[in-house]
C-alpha cells in the first residue's frame, strides 16, 4: 500500500503546488497566503480528527513532534519566500525539492533500511530527475547572497518536516495529532507576522486560495499513512517528484515548452516510479 499512498501523495502535492502557481493572489502579502494556506491546513486536521474520532493521550513527544513540525513547516515557507526575493529560481527550486534525501540517510543510517540495487537506481533516477525538472538557464543580475542562506535554511527546515513524519512511525505516535498541532503552530506564527505587518485579516478567510489549500493537508496525511507501511527511503523518492505535475499542466494548459533537461526528468520520473513499483 506504500506505492499507492505515494503516489497519491505526489498527486495532492503536485496540484497544490501547481494552484499556488495558479491562484496564489500576487498582490497579497506571501504572508497572507501562508496563512490562508495553514488556517485551511488547521481546520482541517482538527475537523478531520473529529469525524474519525480519532483520540490520542497527550504525551511529550506529541507535543514535542507537533510544535517542532510546525516550527520547521513555517520557518522553511518563511525562508523559502525570502530566498526567492533576490534569488535564482532555477537553483532554488531543484535544491528545495529535493530535501527528503535528508529523511532518507537517516532512515538508512539510524533506522535500519536498507535497499537493493534496482531500488538505489530509482532512488538516484528520482532525485536526478527532481533536479533536472526545475532547472532553467535563467539569469540573474542579483550579487545579494543572502539568498543562499535562506534556501539553506528552507532545505534543513522541510527536511525536519519529513524527518519529523518518520519519526511519529518510529516514536508509534498518531502521525493526524502531530500535524493537527503542527498547523496550529504554523497557522498562529503566520497569523502573528499578518498582525505584525497590518494585513487585513479578513483575506486570511477570503483568499481563492483556500479553494485548492485543502491539499496540502490531505497529502500529508497519505504521506503518513505511506511512511507508515514502507520505508521512507522508498516512499519519499517518489513524492519528491511532485513537481511533474506542475510541468505537464504548463505544457497543456499554458503552451509552455520542455528544455532538454526537462524531457529526460519526466522520462527519469516514470523509470524511477515503475522501479520502485516493482514488488510493492
């Protein structure tokens, strides 16, 4: 069940990042859409939680799991933001993206995963093909580096994200707790920045946005279930390559034209995908 999780992970993530490019509202404040994009995140979780009824004892690594996953999720879109203030966005993107090889040297060094061969060639296929899929020969006449900083920053902090999902498997905690308090912690960090900026509150709620925001949660919660009945060093190779889906909507719906690269990443991204298929 893994492989389908994954997949299903990647499909959820790919169309809400592809509606960020879409509907996200460029006169707002980024800080406004984060907001509005973790108050959908949090309501959700809570009253997702409620409908299963899903019960869970408060313990201190919950709370300690939740209020961390919550820190590095609106720390890393903070700095993410901000990295692509002044930065390069062809560099950024492939390096962000490909954050969960984090989760993955740990899982493989301290958690005991291990993989074969077939499966060390998708791994390496799906993160060749995650670089290759956001890279552009763009130019940049900006010589700011603190850029630099900042999407160091951003790949250290959804690396923690991810590594954080593993380790409610491995800590045997309800991976749905952690992210209902995670989105708290994001939403209320966001919300502060609004307050702290004299954005009008009521776009937090009334924000286009919203309408696809719904996503990103429910992604994360496959993502869990997915980590949870495989390895994350199989598991996050596959919903690294989300990207794909922002691609192949440019293609259809905006004429966008592939680069070299990017036609070797989607064949890279099938190959790696039905290698890591085989067997599931």
């Amino acid at each position: 069940m893994w492989f389908i999780y994954s997949i299903l992970t990647l499909l959820c993530w790919g169309f809400f990042n592809f509606s960020l490019k879409v509907f996200a509202d460029k006169e707002k404040s980024p800080y406004v859409n984060m907001a509005s994009i973790y108050f959908v995140a949090n309501s959700f979780m809570w009253v997702y939680l409620f409908i299963r009824q899903e019960t869970f004892q408060l313990s201190l690594e919950l709370v300690l799991l939740g209020v961390l996953l919550g820190l590095c999720s609106a720390a890393g879109n903070y700095c993410f933001t901000k990295a692509f203030e002044t930065g390069i966005s062809s560099i950024i993107a492939p390096v962000v993206s490909s954050n969960s090889i984090i989760v993955i040297l740990l899982s493989l060094l301290f958690l005991g995963e291990s993989i074969n061969i077939r499966q060390g060639i998708a791994i390496f296929l799906a993160f060749t093909s995650v670089l290759l899929l956001n890279y552009s020969r763009q130019k940049n006449e900006s010589t700011e580096t603190d850029w630099m900083i900042y999407m160091a920053l951003t790949f250290l902090a959804f690396g923690g994200v991810n590594t954080i999902m593993k380790l409610t498997v491995y800590f045997k905690e309800p991976p749905n707790a952690v992210l209902a308090i995670g989105f708290t912690i994001a939403f209320f960090l966001y919300l502060i920045l609004c307050i702290r900026n004299a954005e009008p509150l009521k776009q937090v709620v009334y924000n286009k946005l919203n309408l696809f925001a719904i996503l990103n949660p429910i992604g994360m919660i496959l993502y869990g279930l997915a980590l949870r009945s495989g390895w994350a060093s199989l598991v996050c190779p596959i919903t690294s390559c989300n990207s794909i889906i922002t691609v192949i909507f440019g293609l259809t719906l905006y004429k966008e034209r592939l680069n070299k690269y990017q036609l070797f990443a989607i064949l890279g991204v099938f190959i790696s995908i039905i290698l890591l298929g085989i067997e599931s």
